[in-house]
C-alpha cells in the first residue's frame, strides 16, 4: 500500500486504474484504505498477439487457462485489433501504438507471451522487463525462439516439409509453447446478441451462412462462383435456407448470387454485427479465412473448405468437417496458383452438401 495526501492507496489492486476513479469507488464510494473489494494482483502477464484478426481471435482460449492458473492476475494484451478482444476477461486490451508501446517498456511484468514472429514484436519483447518470457525474440536481426517450447511451432513456419507432417492445431502450439498441455479450451468471444440487432430471417428452417470470401492475400482458396451457385440451389432443395455472408470485398459477388438464386443476403455490416449474424445461423459453411476464427469462436457447426493449408491446423472442436478438393494441391501455403488455375474447383457442390447434412443434424 502506498499513500498520497495522507491518503492510503492500493496500487497493487487488480481494480486501480491511477489516472481515473476505479470501478468498486464508482459505484459504492469505497477507498483503499477500508474497501472490501481490493484484490491483490498476483501476477502482471502480457500477452503480444498484434494479427491478423482470426490469429488474434484463435489466441483466445490462452485467457482461460491463464485466469485457472493464476486467477488475480492482471492481464494485458497488446494488438492491432482491440475491439476483436472481449473485455470482461481481459483487464487491459492496448492498442499497438506508440503510447501504448512505451507504457509496456515501462511496466515490470511476470510473464510475457510473444506469440508473434513480426520483426517488430520481436524487437519490442526485447525491451520489456519480464521474469519470465514464452514465444519469440529478436536474435541476430531475426524471429528466434525464447526457449526450446516454441521451436515446433518456429521450425513448422520455416519449412514445408515439416509444416506439412506437423499434426497439432494451432492452438495446440501455441499452448505447448506457453509451457501448458491444450484440454479443450474454448476461444472467448462476444457474440454480440445484446446489441439489439434484429434480422428478418426465416425461424422455422435451418440457417445456412455461405461466406463467399477469403480475402487478398491467399486468392488460391477462393470458390468459383459458379460452384456457389449450385450449392445454394442444392441446399434450397435440401429444405434449408441459404444465407449469403461476406464483407465490401464481397457485396458485388454476393448481390449477385442472391440475384441469381434468391438466396437471403442483407448486405455487409460492421463486424460486430456481421459477428451477430453468424451466430443466427445453424450452420457455416466458409473457406479458410476470418470468418472461420468467428465461427469457431461462436461454436458454430460448420464446413471447412480447405486446399493449401495443412488440415491438423484447424481446431474445430468436433463441431464440423474439412472438405477439400479431389485432385491434391501442390500450391502449399501459396497464394496464386502455379498451375493457373485453383483445384477449389475440383471441389464439388454436391460434397460440400453432403457435409452439411452430416454436420447439421
């Protein structure tokens, strides 16, 4: 306890924010000197995790097994992406900047996970003052490991051909190289249901979310438009209701599937309420990109379209399937293809209903 103005003040309390009143003051008017709710803060732990979202949203289930081992820890967690995190079980979630960086430099942590290889977040875990430290550094102007804990996950993102034999999700390594055994955590999330959106959607079917897209960066995982066209039409057969999923990127392509065959679309929105609009659905059926993190998180049942990644790295939780196409890629981790065309369209429709129906039931 320390004191200022003859005031004691706990600055060791998980509550204690320094520069505002704290939260057990605003609402019952307690000070630190007789407040009941003072809670000792057992450990600071720092988390670096900066992106991309799904990455970002995949980390997650380590806040579980944090708060079971060490449940007055004071949490904080450094990204590019606050908003994606939840902030319940969360005690600081810090945007990557350069205020934020410079507070970190200056804060004595516990722990730090550096669970990132940017050459940036290597450097800074360099310069924060930790007890104990997980994941990467910088070491001769590259990512490096810490320690022998992350050179599975470090050696699997160097070389194809180990990346290929590797058989652990991803949150399977990453727990391992927090020094902890991966039991099945769940991802944290918000689903966002008490936001007040409202959808008009059908209630008395089952709600099939078609996302369509999967970004710039890898396009060789994207489904022809055509092959979309054919699952809509097959699931509209099949008695389900097709809902078309998707960001701006996206507008154009799923205007026109809707158009063509009257599948539900209702345009794009902010995340949180496109967030809020998978989990009106029964089902996702997604190709290897953000969308899949959120329906993960949100536990949906879901069909994974896969080409160019290993299939081990997807924890999905028994709740879905991996489809992929009949001729096998040889564009491994590539985001064009060298034979000019994707093998996506190798994958059929009519197989990835076929994993509908044995996920929706």
């Amino acid at each position: 306890m320390n004191s200022i103005a003859g005031l004691a003040v706990n600055t060791d309390c998980l509550f204690f924010k320094g520069d505002l009143p704290c939260g057990p003051h605003k609402k019952s008017g307690y000070h630190c000197a007789d407040c009941p709710a003072y809670e000792k803060i057992s450990k600071r732990i720092l988390i670096i995790k900066l992106g991309a979202i799904g990455d970002v949203i995949r980390t997650t289930p380590l806040i579980r097994k944090i708060r079971a081992v060490h449940p007055n820890a004071k949490i904080t967690w450094l990204t590019h992406t606050p908003a994606i995190l939840p902030n319940q079980s969360i005690d600081e979630i810090l945007k990557y900047d350069f205020a934020n960086v410079l507070y970190v430099q200056q804060v004595k942590f516990d722990i730090v996970y550096n669970l990132d290889k940017d050459k940036d977040a290597c450097a800074l875990v360099n310069t924060i003052t930790a007890t104990d430290r997980f994941g990467y550094h910088l070491k001769d102007g590259v990512p490096f490991p810490m320690n022998a804990l992350a050179e599975h996950k470090y050696s699997t993102g160097l070389f194809d051909d180990i990346s290929k034999q590797n058989q652990k999700s991803y949150v399977q390594e990453i727990f391992e190289m927090a020094g902890w055994e991966f039991n099945g955590e769940e991802y944290l999330f918000d689903n966002h249901q008490d936001k007040g959106f409202v959808w008009e959607l059908p209630s008395d079917k089952k709600l099939i979310g078609l996302n369509t897209g999967c970004g710039d960066r890898w396009t060789t995982r994207l489904w022809p438009e055509s092959h979309w066209i054919q699952l809509i039409q097959l699931i509209q057969q099949a008695g389900f209701v097709p809902v078309l999923l998707g960001g701006e990127q996206e507008h154009e392509k799923n205007t026109k599937l809707a158009k063509a065959t009257g599948a539900s679309y209702t345009g794009y929105h902010s995340l949180p309420k496109f967030i809020n609009l998978m989990y009106q659905m029964d089902l996702i059926v997604t190709q290897v990109t953000m969308a899949m993190h959120i329906a993960v998180a949100l536990q949906k049942q879901m069909v994974l379209m896969n080409n160019i990644f290993n299939p081990y790295e997807f924890e999905l939780y028994q709740r879905g399937q991996i489809v992929s196409p009949s001729k096998a890629c040889e564009c491994y981790f590539q985001g064009a293809c060298k034979n000019g065309e994707s093998c996506m369209k190798d994958l059929s429709a009519a197989s990835v209903l076929d994993a509908i129906k044995a996920s929706i039931k």
